[in-house]
C-alpha cells in the first residue's frame, strides 16, 4: 500500500469559508427579481413570441386570465379552457368576474383594469374572441397578450 | 486575562442558507407581465351602424383555420415583407391609389378563422404593430426599442412628448375583426 502513497501531500479542500456568502448572494438575487405564487396555474401555458413587446405599468391595475388546454386532461378534456384566481370559469361568467376585480380597486382607477392574456400558443382564435366579446361587454377594454421576447434573427 | 469572545457558530451557516434558497427556488416565480398592447372597442350594442369604409383605406390580412396568410386577396406564405408593406400602406397619403389617403384614415383590418392558432395570431398582431411602431419611432426620432420604453410610462412629461409627438396624426387603426366560422369552434 505504502508504494502508492504520495510523498509530496497537496492541499485539495476547497475553501468553504465563504460559502455562506455566496449562498446568500444567491438568496438575495431571488428574493428580489422573484415573486410569489398566487395563483396555481392549471392549463398549459407555452407563450408565444413577439418583439414589439410593452412592460405593464402598474401591477395593482392587471388581472390575470390564463386560456389553454387543462394540464389534468383526463379530468377535464382536451378542449382549451379559461381559467382566474384558480378555478375554471364559462364564457358566461366573465363579465361578473371583471366586476368583481373591478370593485377590488379603487374608483378612480377602475377604468384603468387591465386584463392580461396568458394564452397559450395552440389554442384556438375562436375561444379568444369569445372572451374579448365579454370583455367589451363588462368595459374591460384594455387588454394584453402575454407574449415572451423574440430574438431577432440578424 | 481574556475572555473568550462569545461566538455563533457559523458551520450551519451555509446549511441553513441552502435551505432558505431552495425555499423561494420552490415558492416563487419569475414575473413575465410582458405582452402585446391593445385596445378593445366598445361593446357591440354601443356601436353605431356600419360605415362603409373605402377600399384603399383598408389594409386587409386574413388568416384561415390552417394558419395560411391572405394580404389584400394575395395569398403570401413569407411574412418577412408584411411589415413594410403596411408601412407604405399607412404613410401613402394618397400617392398610390392603392394605398391609403391618409394615415389618419388607414385601417389594418386583420380577420382570423376561430381555428386560427393564437400563435400565428400573435404573429401577424406583432407585425402589424411594429409596422405602427417604426413609424412612431421615427416620427418622434428615437429608435423602436426606446418609443416602446417610453409608451409605457407616460407619467413623465418628458416622455408623453416624446410619445405625443410620435403618435401625433397617425392612431394606431389595427382593428380586429369577429373571426369567421370555418374552422370550427
């Protein structure tokens, strides 16, 4: 055994004193570009691209509205469905929760609702035009595609 | 004589940091509230009776349940040239009768099938928009990038001129139209 022992010992430890510090930088990135979940979003969400992309202005103002096929598809079938604040809703019922989200914010800013779409890229047309009919119906009228950034082929 | 300096001690500190990390990996995510930009118009019973709009102030794109492109009766299979296409559209002011009178009076109509896909749909609407964008952007002398960076906070009166002066005379008509039925459902 001896023959195979080194003669020269080299220190191999990696320095570990350190590493909290670098675990809590890492901490710290998340906790600041993170946010929390609130919702447990239950339809497929594959976001389309786009470029000419617009930032919200303020986060108080927008409401979510995920439309695409349920993730438990044995459940609910395969047909593109709309789902908020974590449950699945009918066409119908739309304009009841635009106003309910509506009495949610203050009175002069009701107007100002902004309904994001996160719809994913298969769906259908027809489902989404249904939903902006409603939409237009309970004055909700500014809306938003959620769209990822698309990197310019140069 | 001195006396041992009271300590924490730190070994742990990277445990219990870890955990603290896989705690918020877990719980949160990132925000993505980026999007395409729109306006909806009023709701239906609002509306007054059909103007009848002519011809050449109407830019129509119609996309069909399989996702194939029609612009102004042509069938196109490469989008690459859309966008300038409605840039000279808009900006004709009456030159070619073709083209529009004025951009004030410019439509882009854009009528899908409901079985278009929303990805296509997303493509052509962000055609059709950056075409607007170009055209404010230059009209303000700022790039693209930077009139969109400015649209979005129009609290500082810096950049509502900026926008102002890039939207001044040209609204941005994109009208989307109620999809047909073809395609079903």
């Amino acid at each position: 055994m001896s023959k195979f022992r080194k003669k020269t010992k080299v220190k191999q430890d990696i320095p570990t004193s350190s590493m909290p510090d670098v675990v809590f930088m890492l901490l710290f990135f998340f906790m600041v570009t993170t946010e929390l979940r609130k919702t447990a979003v239950d339809v497929q969400q594959r976001i389309p691209q786009a470029t000419q992309l617009r930032k919200l202005q303020r986060k108080t103002l927008v409401t979510n509205l995920y439309i695409g096929e349920p993730k438990k598809s044995e459940q609910y079938g395969t047909e593109p469905k709309i789902q908020v604040d974590d449950t699945f809703i009918e066409t119908g019922d739309i304009i009841l929760w635009v106003n309910r989200k509506k009495d949610e914010l203050p009175e002069n800013e009701r107007e100002q609702l902004t309904i994001a779409m996160k719809v994913d890229s298969e769906a259908k047309r027809g489902i989404i035009a249904d939903v902006e009919t409603e939409l237009r119906k309970a004055n909700a009228r500014k809306i938003l595609y959620a769209a990822l950034q698309k990197t310019e082929k140069r | 004589m001195a006396k041992p300096l009271p300590e924490i001690p730190n070994a742990s500190m990277a445990d219990i940091a870890f955990l603290l990390l896989t705690f918020f990996l877990v719980t949160t995510t990132m925000p993505n509230d980026k999007g395409l930009s729109m306006q909806l118009p009023p709701p239906p019973e609002a509306q007054t009776e059909d103007i009848k709009i002519p011809e050449r102030n109407m830019f129509k794109i119609q996309v069909n349940s399989s996702d194939a492109l029609l612009v102004e009766g042509e069938p196109m299979a490469d989008v690459s040239g859309l966008k300038d296409m409605i840039k000279k559209f808009i900006l004709n002011n009456g030159a070619d009768p073709k083209n529009s009178d004025s951009p004030e009076k410019a439509i882009v109509s854009l009528k899908t099938d409901r079985g278009t896909t929303h990805k296509r749909f997303v493509e052509i609407l962000d055609i059709a928009q950056a075409a607007y964008y170009d055209i404010y952007a230059d009209q303000a002398g700022v790039t693209n990038e930077e009139f969109r960076k400015v649209a979005s906070d129009l609290n500082d009166p810096e950049n509502k001129r900026i926008y102002d002066k890039g939207r001044e005379g040209i609204p941005m008509n994109i009208s989307i139209a109620e999809p047909t039925k073809a395609g079903g459902n």
